[in-house]
C-alpha cells in the first residue's frame, strides 16, 4: 500500500498566502517610492502610447501605399506620368510598399536603358520579404552587373541569395555558371550544370543545361 503523508493543519494555516503575501510587497514598495512612481508610471503611460500611435500610423501609412499602388499599376498607361506615381510610393521609407514601387521603377528604367537608375531601385527592392519579388530582384540586379562585367559583384550576390525558392534558386545557379564559363572557369562551370540537371530537372531551361555540361 502507498504510504500516507500526514499533514499538519495548523501549520499549513499558518503558512503566508503567497499571493497576498507579494501584493502587500507591491504595496509596501509603492508607498516607500511613492514618489518615483507617480514620476514614472505618466512616463510608462507616455510611452505606450506613442508607440501604440506610431505602429498605427506605420500600417495606415503601408496600406494607403499599397492602395496608391495598385491604382497605379492598375489604370495609369502614360510611363512618365506612372514613373512619377512610384516615385512618390517609393520616398515612403517605412512602408514595405516602398520596395514594390522599386521594384517596378526598375523595370521601367531596364525598358529605357538606364541601368544606373535601374541598379540603384533593384538594391532597394531586394529586401523586400515577399520571395517572388526577392527572387526577380536579384535575378535582374545579376544581369546588370554582368552586363557591365561586374562578374565578382554578381557572383557575390548569387551567393548571398542561395535560400531562394524555385525557379530563382536554380536559374541564378545557371548564371553563376555562365559567369564562370565567361571568366574561362569551365569545370567549375560544368560541376554546376550538372547540379541542376540532377536537383533541378524541371528547370526552363534544363535542355540548355544538359547541353552545356
């Protein structure tokens, strides 16, 4: 049979409430600090508040952007006039909808060949969270930079972004590999056309692939 532990009654009685016991510590601490504390809890207050203000304001601010945005993309056909549209989207710096509008402010740069323009959105858009749009960024910056024999900067960014998803992943291993083909680097080349063909066999272009390696 288990064994019976006896408890003593009066003593557990005369045990302090824990409960009580740290509430009257509360208010011992208040009444010796009293002053402090009416200094301190306007400041406390302040301070949730602006904070509170703040992240609303933040979220109004990123909504009113995306709608802009999209009304933007959506209706505007005159280039200049919608260059100007993402112009103002993009000089708002603390919305994410900022990064969007570079994104596509560097597709209408690419259109007129101005990649110096082009180059400096497309380093903005790539901290974008959204991985498609992540994902093109990069993708687009690599050719710039390669177009301009920029071969080590674009190297370097391929190899920052390796935690892409499919297709960016495997077609920005396929320019690495074009990269060192051009830079005369041609088994390194050839080792990652082979790493395609065997984890990326539905790449778009996996005929090119297999006929490089």
């Amino acid at each position: 049979m288990p064994r019976k532990i006896k408890v003593n009654k009066k003593k557990v009685l005369k045990q302090p409430d824990e409960f009580i016991s740290f509430s009257s510590k509360i208010f011992s601490f208040i009444k010796t600090y009293q002053k402090q504390v009416l200094i301190i809890l306007p400041i406390v207050a302040i301070i949730i508040i602006v904070i509170s203000l703040s992240s609303y304001y933040i979220n109004l601010n990123n909504k009113n952007a995306f709608i802009a945005l999209s009304k933007i993309l959506e209706t505007e056909k005159d280039i200049q006039k919608k260059k100007a549209g993402l112009l103002s989207i993009r000089q708002k710096k603390l919305t994410e909808a900022s990064k969007y509008a570079a994104f596509y402010l560097a597709s209408l740069y690419l259109f007129e060949n101005d990649k110096e323009n082009a180059k400096k959105e497309l380093e903005y858009a790539i901290s974008i969270k959204n991985s498609y749009f992540k994902g093109a960024s990069t993708s687009m910056l690599v050719d710039i930079l390669t177009s301009e024999k920029k071969y080590d900067d674009a190297t370097k960014l391929i190899d920052k972004n390796t935690n892409l998803p499919t297709p960016f992943k495997e077609e920005l291993l396929f320019k690495k590999a074009q990269i060192l083909e051009t830079t005369n680097k041609i088994q390194e080349a050839k080792a990652i056309y082979k790493q395609i063909e065997k984890d990326y066999p539905n790449f778009y272009l996996i005929k090119l692939v297999q006929a490089k390696k």
